[in-house]
C-alpha cells in the first residue's frame, strides 16, 4: 500500500514537472553561495525585526528606573510566554511548505499558511489573558511589588503584538521557504526606520509614557504584517502558492497542531533553559552584579546569534525543498557545505569576540567592576557562540526533514538533564558565579550539538526523501477525493 501510494505522487510529480527527480551537480562553492543569497536577508531581518521591542525599553529607560525595569521584566516574560511560542509553532511551516514548495505542490503552501495563521492566533488567546494578569503572575513568583504593576501595565498593552508577531512569523515562513527574502529584509527596515517616531510620538507626544511604548510595539509589527501580506497578494513571485483563503485550511487543524507542538519545544526550550540563567544569577551573592552581567552577556550572545539563526533557516529551506523535489543527494551536499561555512563563522566570530572582550562592556556601563566582568564573560561566549553557530545549523536541518519531535528530546535532555543541573552545580556548589552559570549552559549545548550532529551524519537521505513522499502521496489520495488526510 505504501509503494503505491508513493508511486501515485511520483506520477504526479512527474506530470507536473519532469525535472523533478534529476538530481542537481553543485559543488560546495555554489551551494554555499545558493545559502548565503538566502541567510543574508534573513539575518538583516532577523536584525530589524529584534530593533523594535529594543528602541521601545531604550525610550522607556528615560522615564526612570522603574518604567525601566518593569519594561524589561515585561519584554523577557512576553519573550518567555508568548513570542518564543509564536516563533516555535510557526517554524512547523518550514518543513510543511518547504518540501511542499520543493515538491512544486504549490497549492499547498497558501492552505498551509492559512492554517498556521488560524492555531496561532487561537493559541493567542489564552497567552494572551496570562499577560493580562502579567502583574499577578510576577507577584506570586516573588517579584518586586512596583515593578511587578509597572510590568503588568506594560504587558497588558503589548497584547495587540502577540497576535501581530503569530502572523508575522507565518508570512516569513510562507516566503522563506519559496526562497523569497528579499521582501522579509526590505518589509523589516522602514518598519524598523518608523518605528522610533511612532515610539516617540506615543510614549511623549501623546503622554502614554511606557504604555505607549508597548503599543508602539504592536503598532510596528502591525505594520509588518500588512507590507507583507500585501506584497503576497499583488506579488507574480507567490502567484502559484497564494489563490485566496480557502475552507481547506480549516481541515485537520489536529494534523498540524502535532506538528507546531514540537517544534515549539523545540525552540522554546531552548530559549527558557537561557532565561532560567537571569532568575538564578539573582540568587547569587551580589545579585545586582550578577543580573547585570548576565543580562549583557545574554544580549550580546542573542545579538551574535542572529548570523547563525539566519544560515539556520536558510539550510531549512534548502534541505526542505530538496527532499520535497526528492534530490537527496543535493539535500546532503547542502547540509555539508553550511556546516563548513558555520564552523568557519563561529570560529571568525568568537576571535571577535574575544578580540573586543576589554572594552564591549562600556557600551553598556561606565562602572568598572561591570566592564571587567563583561570581559571575563566574553571568554565564555566566545566557546557558546561557536557551538551555538553548529547548534542553529543543525535544528535547521532537522526542522527541513521534519524532526521536530526528536530536536524537542533532544533540547530537553541537554539543557534540563544537563545543563541547568551543571549551571547550578558549577554556580552555586562550586561557588564559580555567574561564569559558572554559562559554563554550565555550554555543557547542554555541547550535549545538544553532538546528539544533533550525531543523527544527522548517520542520516539515509533516499529514506528521508521517501518517508516524505509517503506523507504527501496520502495527502494526494485524500485530495483526489476531496477531503484532507
């Protein structure tokens, strides 16, 4: 039953394109290129899109100390709760409409879009009643009493984003994997460029002071999504994979639930295991210090991530619509030649490092201690930032052929099984600081990249290329018949 449906999607395929089982002769060279016409777009969007919630506390810390603070515990538990969950779910559109746009069923990709945007707006709702009640939340966790309402207030107002950046995450992805950046890039910088007047004009103009600032934010990524849905509709580029909304998309909404869910794990275990850093560097001894500098230390690892992050969904796409249009050997060249470019990067990058390590921490304080803190922390970012490059490779892979469920394992026993535990034991047994906190998360990570790597070499491409014909054959049966799996 299997080979015939297999057999039943191949016809079509071949139908629709007789090209689609010829296998593509690119060297390393090309393939590299091929990756970085696509991760460079991506990483300057990635860039701009992470401006917008940066310019609005930046606005926010000239209304004082407190606005401050509670604009920042407000942005890292929005981060937490709701916009790592957005993001998560939405990359189930990389495998989805990857291989579906490799496999030139083009149709596909606007019925898959539709029915992210549909599960992450649903899932919206009830995130969204939880940063309404954002201040409670931080007062039963232990938060201070002032900046728990100040971050409650701020969260509160930022409800609107949520909902903007689930849409937002689903129309990167859409023309993410049709291999269409340039507009992602493009849509992202005069949002970012008018961002800082509307930012400006709300929190002083008007008088909202941090509450305009965290409208601003919906506002921006509003406008996002609206230059981006736009360009889909009136673009000939996405003519083939947009023909309008479609009943379609509200059938076997479970289907692609089991899919988002993992690979929300996926990322957001990730992202909690760093957050979790922040909370226990305030139980160590000169707490102050110690937040400080880890909040540093995290921005600049998040700022650096964003190259690898970039060749990351890049290599998703690439090996997505490779197995799609069943070429697994250039699905395997593709994975190889981005794992040389990465290593390559995060060597460069941890010499930059390292390199700027005396002097990175004045940008963000005057205070002497701070900067020579920053600087025995950058050792550390340097080793994180090099095995974080491999790491963002490799999920990207494993998001191209589908592993989403096994990346989440994955995630979870390196950094829950092993990291954390090692963070805390290096932090708080050891009595190593806060530089034994990051040691600790560089021994998730490095557990995170060999299991990671591990599966990927030992990888049969021809396998992963049937197994994907067997899920789109059984959608082709089901499709022939007028429903949906």
């Amino acid at each position: 039953m299997e080979k015939q449906q297999t057999t039943i999607l191949e016809e079509t395929l071949l139908q629709s394109s007789p090209e689609w089982k010829q296998e593509e002769s690119l060297s390393i060279g090309e393939e590299v290129k091929r990756q970085l016409w696509l991760a460079g777009p991506l990483i300057a969007g990635n860039l701009l899109q992470n401006l917008i919630p940066m310019i609005s506390v930046m606005l926010v810390g000239h209304l004082g100390e407190l606005p401050l603070a509670g604009a920042s515990v407000a942005n890292s538990f929005a981060t937490v709760t709701g916009f790592s969950l957005m993001q998560g779910m939405a990359t189930a559109l990389d495998t989805l409409c990857g291989q579906a746009y490799g496999a030139r069923q083009y149709h596909l990709l606007g019925i898959y879009k539709q029915r992210a945007m549909l599960i992450l707006t649903l899932v919206s709702i009830p995130v969204a009643v939880v940063w309404f009640y954002t201040g409670s939340v931080l007062l039963l966790v232990g938060q201070d009493e002032d900046i728990a309402m100040e971050a409650g207030t701020y969260a509160r107002w930022m409800i609107p984003a949520l909902f903007a950046y689930g849409l937002l995450q689903c129309h990167v992805r859409f023309l993410q994997t049709q291999n269409i950046v340039l507009p992602v890039m493009l849509s992202a910088a005069p949002t970012a460029l008018f961002h800082l007047p509307i930012c400006w004009l709300l929190v002083h103009g008007l008088g909202l002071g941090s509450k305009g600032a965290a409208l601003s934010n919906a506002i921006s990524f509003w406008i996002n999504v609206v230059i981006l849905a736009v360009y889909v509709r009136v673009s000939s580029t996405c003519n083939k994979t947009w023909t309008g909304l479609s009943v379609e998309a509200f059938h076997d909404l479970l289907s692609f639930f089991r899919l988002a869910v993992p690979s929300a794990l996926m990322v957001c275990l990730e992202w909690w295991s760093y957050e979790a850093l922040v909370l226990l560097s305030g139980l160590l001894p000169n707490p102050e210090l110690e937040t400080s500098v880890l909040s540093i230390t995290l921005n600049t690892a998040t700022l650096v991530f964003m190259i690898p992050s970039g060749l990351g969904a890049a290599i998703s796409t690439r090996v997505s619509n490779e197995l799609g249009a069943g070429r697994p050997q250039a699905a395997r060249l593709a994975v190889r030649a981005v794992l040389m470019f990465a290593a390559s990067e995060g060597l460069i990058m941890s010499l930059l490092l390292v390199s700027v390590r005396h002097i990175w921490g004045y940008t963000y304080s005057d205070e002497e201690e701070v900067v020579a803190y920053v600087g025995k922390m950058l050792l550390l970012i340097a080793v994180s930032n090099f095995f974080d490059g491999i790491q963002s490779i490799l999920s990207g892979v494993a998001r191209g052929c589908g592993w989403q469920k096994i990346g989440a394992c994955i995630n979870l026993g390196a950094f829950y099984l092993v990291g954390l535990p090692a963070a805390y034991l290096l932090a708080f047994v050891l009595r190593v600081g806060g530089m034994g906190l990051w040691a600790g998360i560089i021994c998730g990570s490095t557990v995170q990249v060999l299991l990671l790597l591990a599966i990927t070499l030992r990888t049969d491409w021809q396998k992963e290329v049937h197994i994907y014909l067997c899920r789109a054959s059984s959608f082709a049966m089901h499709f022939r018949f007028g429903t949906l799996f």
